[in-house]
C-alpha cells in the first residue's frame, strides 16, 4: 500500500482547540476511538502499534495517523501491515496540532476503522500541551529512560489516561525501579493505569488490549445510542 | 554543598541571539570552554556528565548549569562530587535560552572553571533551535532510541559538533546498529565526529576527555593572546 505524506507547517496555536472539537465531533459520529499515543523519541511508539495491530487485527479494524518532522520510515512499517495508514510530517514543529490531525481524517477511510492511533512526535514536553480531539492520551515510558521522568517532565504525566513502561524486557539490564516509578506518579497522577509491557516478547500486552477493547466498545456503544 | 534554584520564564524569541553573543563574550574574557549538552530525556546526559567530572577533575576545573523543566534531581547529583552547580527551571519551556545561561553564570565561581557543561532540557527538537553561548553543541543519542533517528529528527544531527552514542555497553540488547547510524549521518553532517562509549562501564570515554581537553586549550590560548 502506497503511503501518502502530508506536510504540514506550524498553525496559530489559539485556533486548536476548536479544531479539536470538530475532530472529536467527527469520530464521536463514526464510532472511532482515537488514541493519542505520546513519548520521547525512541520510546517504542511505533513498535508498541506494530504489536497491537498483529495482536487486535482480527477484533478490531486499525488505522494509523504517524507524526515525524520528517521521513515516512514509521508510516511504511505499519503500511507493510495492510492497515490504512497517513504520515504527516511537520516541517520542523515540535508536535502535532489538530488541524494536522483534520487534514489525515480527511485522507483515511473512516468507515473502516474501529481504533485509530495518532503517533505524535517524539517529545516529552511540548506534545502534552495541544489537543488533537483523541478520546485518550496513552503514553510511553521506556525502561532505558529511568524511574525519575515524572519529577522532570512533570506535564505529560499529569495529562495522560494510560502510562505505558515499555521495553520491559531489558528491566535487568538497567536501574529503572517499577516501585520508584509508581510512587512517583502518585503525586501527580492517581487515576491512570500503569501497565509494563515489552511489544518485542509481549510479555504484559494483554492488559493493553483488554483496555483498548474495553475503550472501543464504550464508543461504539456511545455512537449507536446517539 | 546547597544547590541554587533559579525559575525562569520564557523570554521573547528574537533577544535570544543577542544574549548568547553577551555570554560568549563574557565566556571568551574568562578563557572557559561552554558546552551545550543535547538530548531525548534519559539518554544519559547527567551520567554522563557526572563520569566526565569523575575522569577529568584533576586536569580541569568543572561547572555544570542543570536545566530542566522541573525539580533539582541532576544537580543534587552533580552537586555531591564537588563541582560548582546551578540548577535552571524552566517552569514549562521545553528548551533553555540565552537569558537563562546569562543569569546561571552570574551565579557561578567562573574564575575557577575552565570547562562548563550545560546539560538542556530533555528534547530532541526545540533546544537545537536556541543558541545559548557554547563554544560547541554535543549530542547524545543512546543505544535504546534506534539508528533511524537522524531521519526524523534532523535538525539536532545537523547542528551537532560532536555525536556520542551512550549506553553502549547494552548494544547486545538493542538492534542499534552502529554503521547504518554512520551512513545515515553522511547525509546530513559530515564533520562531527561519532564517539561511541557507555558512561557506566567507561568504554569509549578516553576519546571524549581527549576532545574536551583539547578544545579546553584551544579556548585558554585564544584568551591569553587576545
């Protein structure tokens, strides 16, 4: 499947929430559950989607929205899954905004999809401050990060629904602490679920596609009764 | 020692040049070599300043400026080996400025420092774009982030003047590849040395303290000629 690129430059920062609003009336109609999935770079965003898809494909239709500066790498490898799937690249900002998010909606054939992540660029601060109109922020932490990110990134840990540890299996290997971490958040965040996984063994993915699951039924179920 | 806290808001934009040339300024007077330290949260910046501290303290004279969004943790850290230290809060903003490092210096012994790191905030796009005085920007790309990273994030490989690629020691677990990184900084910069080393076990470091000894002189006799 041929990837298609959009490139898209920096909008007037006052004008994305109302365009998330629009984006958000829009899946609310379709059924689609969108997830906003945030992290430095190298986190394991798209390896993490990779996994959910070969795990989920057969219960729920994907699609993929992928947010870079630059290059369509990550748009291919998930293209090479046969879902739909658009690369936005930004041009040199920081994070997307939901007017970028507007302009993919309108290149994905939504009525054949059931969950469509959004991969925003990789950035522990900046992505945390613009809406994009997702039903859920999901973030990833990597174990080679360390424990001690939430003290230093405080924002994005706050504001997200769902923590991620990711690269679970290379905990021996490093100092990251899960207790440490877990204490940690409980100042600032107690409602997010804190779910280690390692995409690469899928060791601790079932909890993720349970709430996945759980999530896309809530909208379709929300969708129908309207 | 105490560790000083300066919080600092964003400044406007276009002053940042123009403070940065005042920091050279004062930095060439005083004879130190200032290196911005560039990175993705946790791909290793403290360790590894705090293992350049552990090699080199007895050949020159260290200062460190911590700049992070939140918390003192890095300058705790530094603060125990000795070394001068001010912490940088930035209150929000994903990347320092030259104002910030103009009022850090203003609190530092500089007549006992020859060589200052100034470890930025943990991000891979924003801090590329602000100049803060340094005489060299160093970058840090850890083996668990991936080798694609110049593709999407090309701005910071472009500026850099020096690549280390840290946590080396656990290449065996990742699918870093060392020469695929190499080829794809050919495009984009073909002058900054790749120095790959791991802060914990010191392999690779000699090649670092042997560049920062060398610019550390370089900037010593450019003071005591002019």
């Amino acid at each position: 499947m041929a990837v298609k690129v959009l490139t898209i430059k920096e909008n007037i920062l006052g004008a994305n929430e109302e365009r998330a609003r629009q984006n958000q009336k829009l899946l609310a109609q379709k059924g689609i559950l969108m997830i906003n999935i945030l992290a430095s770079p190298g986190a394991g965003k798209t390896s993490l989607i990779l996994a959910t898809i070969k795990g989920l494909k057969d219960r729920l239709r994907i699609g993929v929205i992928e947010g870079d500066i630059a290059s369509t790498i990550d748009a291919d490898k998930v293209s090479q899954t046969g879902v739909p799937v658009i690369q936005i690249n930004t041009a040199g900002t920081c994070h997307l905004e939901a007017h970028m998010v507007e302009k993919a909606l309108a290149n994905l054939p939504l009525h054949k999809i059931d969950l469509l992540f959004v991969e925003n660029v990789g950035n522990l601060v900046c992505t945390a401050e613009f809406v994009l109109g997702e039903d859920k922020k999901v973030m990833l932490l990597s174990v080679p990060e360390g424990d001690d990110k939430p003290f230093k990134y405080p924002l994005m840990f706050i504001e997200t629904d769902v923590v991620l540890i990711t690269k679970c299996d290379v905990l021996p290997h490093f100092d990251f602490n899960v207790q440490a971490f877990t204490e940690a958040m409980k100042g600032l965040n107690e409602k997010a679920p804190i779910l280690p996984l390692s995409a690469r063994t899928g060791d601790g993915m079932k909890p993720w596609f349970d709430w996945l699951e759980a999530e896309a039924r809530k909208k379709k179920n929300a969708t129908s009764k309207s």
